[in-house]
C-alpha cells in the first residue's frame, strides 16, 4: 500500500484522502454523493474535469477532446486519470461543477 494524501475540493470545502496509486476521482466517488458525474473512467469523455490549484501530482493519458496541452498546462485535468503525488487542493469544472457545489454545506 502506498502513501496516502489529502485531496480539498475548494468548491465544497471536503477533503477526502487519495492513495497515490488511486486516481482523484475514485478518491472522490469514495465520499458517497451520488450527484458526482463519473463517465467513462478512462481519460476519453470529459465529465470528471478538474482544475488543480495547489499539489505536486501526475496524470496519465487524456483524451485532447477533453483537455487540450493548454489546459492541462494551466493545471486543467480530468479526475479519473489525476494521481497525487502531495496534497492537493482543486476545483470543479466542466460538467461536474454544479454537483458538487450544489452540495456544499455553509
């Protein structure tokens, strides 16, 4: 078993922990709330794109549909192929966004 690490989505103010062999949106699908999109899980459909604020991390291959060399230089990625390699802090975009901050407890 790996190094674990804590994952803050800013949008709701959770975090959840994140085995770094885990990808972020497993970690997040972890927390139980239905309303998070998850799509295909394989980098190709887009539903699951975050933007990364803060954190070291590395990610496997995107579909260039979703996320283009711009974005994913600008921090933007999807969850399913997000692997952490020091705590991060992200926000939602894309499709997932309205989900996630619908279910914001202030």
């Amino acid at each position: 078993m790996g190094q674990r690490f804590a994952v803050t989505i800013e949008d709701s103010g959770e975090r959840v922990a994140c085995a770094e062999q885990d990808s972020v949106l497993r970690a997040m699908e972890a927390l139980g709330r239905k309303g998070i999109p998850v799509g295909c899980r394989g980098g190709g459909c887009g539903v699951c794109k975050v933007r990364v604020t803060g954190g070291a991390y590395h990610t496997r291959k995107m579909s260039r549909a979703c996320v283009s060399e711009a974005e994913e230089a600008d921090g933007v990625v999807l969850a399913c192929k997000l692997f952490p390699d020091s705590d991060l802090s992200l926000k939602v975009v894309g499709k997932m966004a309205k989900s996630v901050c619908a279910g914001r407890r202030d």
